[in-house]
C-alpha cells in the first residue's frame, strides 16, 4: 500500500504532461509588418510562407491541389493542371506515402 501512496505522489508532483510525444512546440507562426505569415521550425530554423498579401500561392510541380467543387487537379508546371479522377488523385497520395 505504501508504495501505491509514493506512486501516486510521484505522478501528482510530476504532473501528467507528456512533452516527449508533443511535436507542436517545434513550430512557431509569425507574421511581418507587411502582412506575410511564416511558419518557423524553431529546432531546424526552417521557415515556410503560409501566407502573403502580395503574391498568389505558389504552385509546386507534381502536387496534387483540391478545389473548392471538390475536384483534383496535378499541377504539372508552367501554369498547366491536370484534372484527376478520384482513383488517379488516390494513387497519387499512396505513391507520395510510400516512398
């Protein structure tokens, strides 16, 4: 009985926060005085831009893009999209996964 009393002492001190399983604390979002919004990998120092006000999104070759009818398009470079059916848009997660 003693040593369930010490256990529960010592998970009611430590606290139940897991913090080595929590990714989240990683990555920091900012934003610049003209409106971009970054996202910082604070380990690596990696940035990516979420958002800009004086750009259109950047497309990147051989991504697949949802639309807001529901449809997928491969957007193959030099402004061309492919509209994919669903088995096409499928496969291509399950290769992008599988490597």
């Amino acid at each position: 009985m003693r040593y369930i009393r010490l256990l529960l002492t010592l998970v009611a001190l430590s606290g139940c926060d897991m913090s080595f399983g929590n990714q989240h604390k990683n990555f920091s979002l900012f934003e610049t005085s003209k409106g971009t919004v970054y996202l910082l990998n604070t380990v690596t120092g990696e940035t990516k831009i979420i958002y800009s006000k004086e750009s259109a999104p950047r497309l990147i070759p051989n991504t697949v893009y949802d639309s807001e009818d529901g449809k997928s398009y491969e957007y193959l470079g030099a402004g061309t999209l492919k509209a994919l059916s669903v088995r096409e848009a499928a496969d291509k997660i399950i290769e992008k996964y599988n490597k």
